[in-house]
C-alpha cells in the first residue's frame, strides 16, 4: 500500500469515527424527546417516570457492558470492537422502529406490548453506545498519531459529539410540533431512518479500511498485588461522582424537556401547538451550552487545576438550579425555531438558568476523571473500565428525579440535581484528596 492511499484511508477511517463520535450523543438524546410522545399515551397516563424508562434502559447497558466492553477490546481489536458495536446499534435503534409498528394492545401492568418492545431498542442501543464509547476515543488518537495531534482529533469528535447532542433534541422537537394521545413514535421515523442509515453506512466503509491496533503485541498479564482501584478512597468517591455527574448532566435537559411539553398544568404552561417544538429547541441549547462549555474549559484547563474547575462549576450550577426552583413565575425570551423560521418564545425565567448550567457541566467529566485517578499509576486502565459503568447514573437519577415531578413538582424534582451537585462540590474540596498514597501504584 503506498503512503497516498493509507493516507486516504487513514482521513476516511477519522470521518468514520467522527461520524461515530456523533452518534453516540444522537443515540442518547433520543431518549428525553421521544420519551414527551411516551408519556402522552392514553396508557401511560401523563407519567414523567416512564417517560424516563428509554432513558433509563440506555444507561442501564453501561453497567453491564462496561467492563465487558473493555474485555471486548483487548480481545478482538479496536476495529471489530467498532463492527460489533455498530452492528449492535443498528440493531437497537431497528428494534425502536418496530415498536412504532407493532400491536398496541395492553400487557404486563396495563402498558401496551410496544412499550416494552421500544425499552428493549433502547436498551440494546445502550449496550452499542458504550462500547463506542470504549474504542472511538483511544482510535481517533491512534489515527492522529498520539500526541497533541491525536488529542486535536479528540477535541474534533467531542465538538460533533456536542453539536449531535444539541441539533437531537430540537429536531426531534420539530418533528413531534403538537403533542396529544394520537403522536406516535412513527412521527419521528425520519430520525431512525438517519440513524439507521448511518449506522449501515459507518459498517460498510470501516469494514474496508485497515486500521492498526494500538494493542497488538502488548501483553496484558498483570501480577497479583492484592489492589485494585477500589483500595484508593478517592477513586471511590471519584467513582460516584462519576454515577452522579451523569446523572446531573442527563437529568437537566432531559425533565426540562418534560417540564416544558407538559401541557397539562403542571408544566411551563406553553402553547400547546408548539410545546414540544419549544422544549426539544430550548433543551437542546442545553447541549450547545456544554459545546461552548467544552471549548472554553480546552483553553483554560492549562491555566487553572481540575479540582478549582469542579468546584466552580459545581457551585455556580447549585445557584443557577436553585433559581430555577425559587422563582418559576418570572418569564424571559428565548429564540426557538419552529420549523420554518426562528421566533422569540415566552419561558420562566429558570429555565434560562438551567439551559446555561450547560456551561457548569461540559467541565465536569474531565475533572472528575483526573482528581479520582490521580496517583494510580497502573491501576488507571482499570479504574476506566469502572467509570463506564458508573455512567447508569444517567439513567436511575433521571428516574428519581421524575419521580419526584410526577408526586410534587417539576421544580421539586430538581432538588436530586442539587443534592448531586452539592456532592461534586464536597468531593472537589475535601473528597479528591488521595489519602493511600502508601499503596505502590508503578
């Protein structure tokens, strides 16, 4: 093969992954709009609980594909780890479709038989997006050499990743327009049918291009020492920031979008026509907050350390979701597009506040990550895989969260976003602080 041509298949194997990188913001997202058409059913009876369970069996994947998917890794290689889970996710968002056309009539709890059928897509499509998220970070830094070259293509994967996030919501949003009992899942099969065609897309072209693994040739023996990443108190502490974090970042925007469709007095009282139009646009500025957010931390992570970043960020979100819950009355303007052109739409005043807490958790991640493994030392690889399935947090917070709603208030319910933020903040001052330093980590 001459340079030119793995050249050019090198700069198509990186849109590959960028493409992938995309999906798998596109895959999540998914869950909070379609979950405003589930919950809208005559048989799920208005409840934000269920709305949440798409949500809720994404994340449910991570905590058993996490490790596995690492296991998976060495195992087979970089680029069949992303076949398989590609493969696996056409399957899942294949299964979401089916549930649009499937008999609705009644099962288990009263529930309709396509309910479940969508919760076992979502489900399924969890298992993929966790094990893209294991290979396409470490191939994008294989395939731009390492380095701070290979971290410019990370950065590059992370900037779509963002914008999927952001664009989901607000296309979703477009396509529901009015929500009432007779929207159906079917109403945003052009989503799925992107989805699909992508994810067919994405096997077909990664299939034909040889990519190096990073892995091959390393041994993966390790010699007992009688620790592990649970021996080190702050990684623990590190580990349910992580499963709170997630649960901070996906519960904001995803009852958000709750709050804001509901029509039935409980919500943001909007226009009916255009509720859900509102909330997927408005909950998907969320997400372009964390795109911004993402940029600025890049610039100045070099210059300010990780633990004064989460604890910045944490406060500040405390503050801007508080005033979301103390004073849900005043309204302010929000452009939102409607399909055709852009317009300025009454919302509460808290909703501004939660959309910019976008800004607080597009940081958190990454300073989490490098507080909890700190001086860990061989023991980080391991302490990765644990972090992945620490990420279900996104699903069962949401969860408790819109329990909440359903039995108080939306505003009430935003008191576990608190409570989590509250505990990143303790971790960031005093929980961060390694205290087994005697373990021998080289």
């Amino acid at each position: 093969m001459t340079t030119q041509q793995k050249q050019s298949g090198n700069l198509i194997a990186i849109i590959t992954m960028i493409f992938l990188f995309a999906m798998i913001a596109f895959v999540t997202n998914l869950a909070a709009p379609i979950g405003v058409i589930w919950k809208n059913q005559p048989s799920i009876g208005g409840s934000n609980f269920l709305g949440m369970m798409g949500n809720m069996m994404n994340f449910l994947a991570y905590l058993f594909m996490g490790i596995p998917a690492g296991k998976l890794l060495t195992k087979i290689g970089y680029k069949k780890t992303a076949l398989v889970a590609i493969a696996v996710g056409f399957l899942g968002v294949l299964i979401q479709f089916l549930s649009g056309v499937v008999g609705t009539h009644d099962t288990l709890f009263s529930l309709p038989a396509n309910f479940f059928i969508y919760l076992l897509g979502a489900f399924v499509a969890g298992f993929s997006v966790c094990m893209l998220n294991t290979v396409v970070n470490p191939m994008l830094n294989l395939l731009g050499g390492g380095g701070n070259k290979g971290n410019r293509l990370l950065q590059v994967g992370a900037t779509f990743n963002s914008l999927t996030g952001t664009l989901t919501p607000m296309f979703v949003g477009a396509l529901i327009g009015q929500v009432t009992a007779n929207t159906a899942i079917t109403d945003v099969n052009l989503v799925l049918y992107i989805a699909l065609g992508v994810f067919a897309a994405a096997f077909i072209i990664l299939s034909f291009i040889p990519i190096a693994d990073p892995e091959s040739g390393k041994s993966h023996t390790t010699e007992p020492t009688g620790h592990s990443p649970w021996s080190f108190r702050h990684f623990v502490l590190g580990a349910f920031a992580i499963f709170v974090y997630v649960g901070v970042e996906v519960g904001i925007p995803g009852t958000l979008n709750f709050f804001l469709a509901d029509t039935t007095g409980k919500g943001a009282g909007l226009d009916p026509d255009k509720a859900a139009t509102v909330a997927g646009f408005v909950a998907g500025t969320y997400w372009f907050m964390m795109l911004i957010g993402r940029l600025l931390g890049s610039i100045i992570a070099g210059k300010i350390s990780s633990k004064v970043m989460l604890a910045v960020a944490s406060l500040v979100g405390i503050i801007f979701v508080l005033i979301f819950m103390l004073d849900p009355e005043a309204k302010t303007s929000m452009p939102v597009f409607t399909g055709s052109s852009f317009s300025s739409e009454q919302v509460p005043l808290g909703v501004l506040f939660l959309v910019l807490c976008g800004l607080c958790t597009s940081i958190m991640w990454g300073g989490i990550f490098n507080l909890a493994t700190e001086g860990l030392g061989k023991y980080t690889a391991a302490a990765s895989g644990i972090f992945m399935m620490m990420v279900v947090g996104g699903g069962i917070l949401p969860l408790i969260q819109n329990s909440i709603a359903d039995h108080f208030t939306y505003q009430m319910g935003y008191i576990v976003i608190v409570l989590g933020l509250a505990y990143m903040l303790w971790y960031a001052l005093i929980g961060c602080k390694n205290v087994n330093t005697n373990i021998k980590v080289d």
